[in-house]
C-alpha cells in the first residue's frame, strides 16, 4: 500500500506547485498586460482554491510559503486595479488562512494530548507487565513452595511407616537431595557417644561425584553441632567464621546444614554442599529445617521402638534376656541343632544363700549381688551364647554348638569368676564389698551350676531346662559352690 501511495502523493504536490505557480504567473501577467478584472478575479479565485489545497496537502512551511506568494499576487493584483473582486479574493484568503492556523493549532494540540496519552498508555503498560511478571514470579513461587509443602507430607508419611534408623536416615538424605536440589552431596552425620565425635551415617550424591572420605564431618559440621544453630554459607571463601575450605574429595563453594535434635540435645547434623556460589537461600534453610525436624521425629521414635522392643525382652536389672524370649531362642537352636546334628548346652546357675543375703543386708544389696553374677555371665559365655534371667536368684545360659564337657568348662569358669569377682568388687564401693564379704554361711558370693546338652540328656527344650534344673539342685545338696554336669 505504501508503495502505491507515496508516488502518487508525490505526482499530486508537484502538479499542485506547478499550477500555482503557473496561476501567480499569469496574475502577473494580467496584471502587467492590462486583462480585465474580472479574469483576474477568476485567476484570483483558483489561487486560493489551489492554496487552501496546498495547506493540507503539504507541510506548514510550504504551505505558509506558497500561501505568502499567492496573498503578494493578489495584492498586487488589487493595489494595481483598484477591483473589489480581488479585495474579495485577498479577504478569503485571509479568512482561509486564519482557518487553517486555527485548525492546525487545534489539531497540534488534539495530536499532543493523543502523544501524551499514548506516553500515559505506554508507562501503564510497562507498569501492569512489571506487576505480571512480579505476579507471575510469585506464582511460581507459591508453586515451588506447594510442591515442596506437598513433598514434605509424603515425606512425613513415608517415615512414619519406617522404624529403623538406617532407612530413616537413607530416606532422610534422598529426599533433602530432591526437595532442596542444587547440591553436589547430601550428608548425616550422628554422635558417636563412645568416641564424643561424628560420624557418617547416610550419604548421597550427585554422580560422577567422588566418594565421601571425610567420615567425622569437618568445620561447618562441628560449627552447626557446637552452637546447636542452622548454618547458611554462600561462599566459604568470604565467610569470616571459618578458614578456606580445601577439600580433597570435591570442591565446596555453598553450604547449608541444620543440627538433628534427638529429644533436647543435637545428636548429628543434616548438611548439603554445593561447589556453586549461593547456590542456597533462606527458603532452602526453612524447608531443610522442617524436614529435619520430620526425620528427628521419626529417628526418635525408633529408639523409643527399640528401648522398648528391648525392654520387652530384657531384665531390667541385670539386662540380661527374659525368660521367654530365652525359651524361645532355646527352640530355635534346638531346631537347628536337629537338622546340623549339632550339640546345644543349657546352664543353670543359682546363687547360693541368697534369700539370706537378702535378709541381712536388703534387697538394694541383693541387687548388686545379681548385677555382679550377670556381669559375670556376659564376660564369660562365648560368642553366640545367651544368658538370662531365668527367675531370682536364678539365671540360665544357652550355649549352642558346645557338648556337655565343653558346657562344663564354661560352668567352672563362670563359677571362679563370681567366686573371685563378685566376692572382691561387687558393685564397686566398699559397702557393696563388705556385704559380699559377709553373704551367706560361706561368708562370699558363690553360684551352684547346673549343666545339661543335647542330644546326650534331652531332646526337647522343656526338659533339657529340667535336667539342667536337677543337676543343679544336686550340686547345692553336694554342698553348694559346685558345677554338676552329670
């Protein structure tokens, strides 16, 4: 369309130039050359047809020019003939004229008032696409928070159907790695209490990464466990807390760790490291703090599990194993021992003169009689061996794989032991020693052992327990102090 237009425009101005100054030529002419006035009017008339035209179709300084040059022919004209007409023609060229000042002021006015509101429209624009893209930004984080929120509620339904802490903890550090993301590693460490250090527990990755080696955490770990606080670093090289870290395994750059609370102390550190520069923010700090608090629950509750799970099966003073679950375990090996045609030994120990011990020094006294005996028992019994609790003063060792004579040797040194152990340090203080000085008529602590195997005695579980029982009680009317094994 413009192509069309811009030469025929083009042809139209130059026409009109042409026939204007054709027009103040003739005016001239006839006004030189004597033409009557009523032709000159007629030239008069074309000459501001021809302008008023020109004032549209050109700019204003041609406009202006071209009518400057018509209104001096025409007065040319009118002072030369002293005609009305061209007074006539000289007035509706200056009324034309005013008009088109009049119009062009008012059309350059209507034309600022549209720029300014096309300024207006302009900065509105560019205010409502800032506030969409601040609103789009929003959006999307409110979604990555809804994604995180909802993550964080499968996470807490997952741990709640896990009871053991190294899942919970492998658990623990795959989900930090996704949830929070941009990390080369994710890492728990636990306290070691033996040792007052941490250790590594669960790790995870991001692939070809190299294997942990540092086992027992480094400054940002011990920092976090120190001061019982969340750590932010966005660059470890610009952090005045902590010296530059050079790490041999990968390099670290961005850290974020939060302490593992088990109850009321910090029992570990949950940390992600990044080799990028600010690679976290406070939003990831908040997230990995609300899931670590998801897997502190869940790591507390199974070491409540298993507290309770042992003291289902433990005696509660000596912590040796219950009645029952020794039963239990003695026709487990009794089964097994079937299908190997292996041996398997049972132990009847009883503490000789206790009821008399007890009625003279009490029962606290009593008590570290027996955790002395059980001590005994735990230092003495062989690997895959099991002592319990069998009633009282009475305690039961079940010794698989080992034959009668074997079962007998691990009878007389249980015997000197409790004879030579519990007699000189029972409980540790020199009251409890006094009082095992002073025990029963023997004046010490002694045990009468009973000692019975499979298949030689018995082939049933219930009644090796009492072979073992017989031969036990035949070696405290054999006058106590004794192991009895037939």
């Amino acid at each position: 369309m413009d192509t069309t237009t811009a030469p025929s425009q083009t042809a139209i101005r130059w026409t009109v130039a042409a026939a204007l100054a054709l027009v103040c030529v003739l005016l001239a002419r006839g006004i030189l050359g004597g033409v009557p006035p009523e032709m000159l009017h007629a030239l008069g008339l074309v000459a501001v047809s021809l302008t008023a035209y020109a004032w549209v179709l050109y700019p204003v300084g041609a406009s202006w020019l071209f009518g400057l040059a018509v209104l001096v022919c025409l007065v040319w004209a009118w002072a030369a003939r002293q005609a009305g007409a061209l007074a006539l023609d000289v007035s509706a060229l200056a009324v034309l004229a005013a008009a088109a000042t009049w119009q062009r002021a008012r059309r350059a006015r209507a034309l600022h008032r549209l720029q300014q509101t096309v300024g207006d429209l302009g900065e509105e624009l560019v205010v409502k696409e800032q506030a969409i893209a601040a609103s789009v930004q929003t959006r999307d984080a409110l979604q990555r928070k809804l994604s995180r929120y909802t993550q964080l509620q499968t996470i807490a339904e997952e741990l709640s159907n896990l009871t053991d802490l190294g899942a919970i903890a492998a658990l623990g550090v795959e989900r930090a790695f996704s949830l929070i993301g941009k990390s080369g590693v994710c890492l728990i460490f636990l306290v070691d209490l033996e040792r007052q250090e941490l250790s590594l527990f669960a790790s995870k990755r991001r692939e070809p990464a190299a294997k942990i080696r540092a086992k027992h955490g480094d400054q940002f770990d011990r920092h976090v466990l120190r001061t019982h606080r969340s750590l932010l670093v966005n660059d470890v090289r610009r952090d005045f807390r902590f010296t530059v870290a050079v790490s041999p395994e990968r390099e670290i750059s961005s850290v974020i760790a939060c302490p593992l609370m088990l109850g009321q102390r910090p029992s570990g550190v949950l940390r992600l490291d990044s080799p990028q520069s600010a690679a976290y923010n406070q939003d990831d700090l908040r997230f990995l703090d609300i899931l670590l608090d998801l897997v502190s629950a869940a790591m507390t509750n199974a070491r409540l599990l298993a507290q309770t799970q042992q003291l289902a099966v433990t005696d509660g003073l000596t912590g040796l194993s219950l009645r029952r679950p020794f039963l239990e375990q003695l026709a487990r090996e009794l089964s097994r021992a079937v299908r190997g045609r292996e041996p398997v030994s049972v132990l009847m120990v009883d503490v000789d003169y206790f009821k008399s011990y007890n009625d003279a020094f009490g029962h606290t006294a009593g008590d570290l009689v027996l955790k002395g005996v059980a001590d005994v028992l735990r230092a003495v019994a062989p690997p895959g061996g099991l002592s319990a609790r069998y009633g009282g003063e009475e305690f039961v060792v079940l010794l698989p794989r080992t034959a009668r004579h074997q079962a007998g040797d691990v009878a007389e040194a249980i015997r000197r032991q409790v004879e030579q152990r519990v007699r000189g340090s029972a409980g540790g203080s020199t009251r409890a020693k006094d009082l095992a000085r002073a025990a029963g008529p023997a004046r010490a602590v002694t045990v009468s052992i009973g000692v019975a195997s499979f298949p030689d005695d018995a082939q049933v579980d219930l009644e090796l327990i009492r072979v073992a029982d017989q031969r036990l009680y035949e070696a405290k009317r054999n006058g106590r102090n004794l192991v009895c094994s037939s």
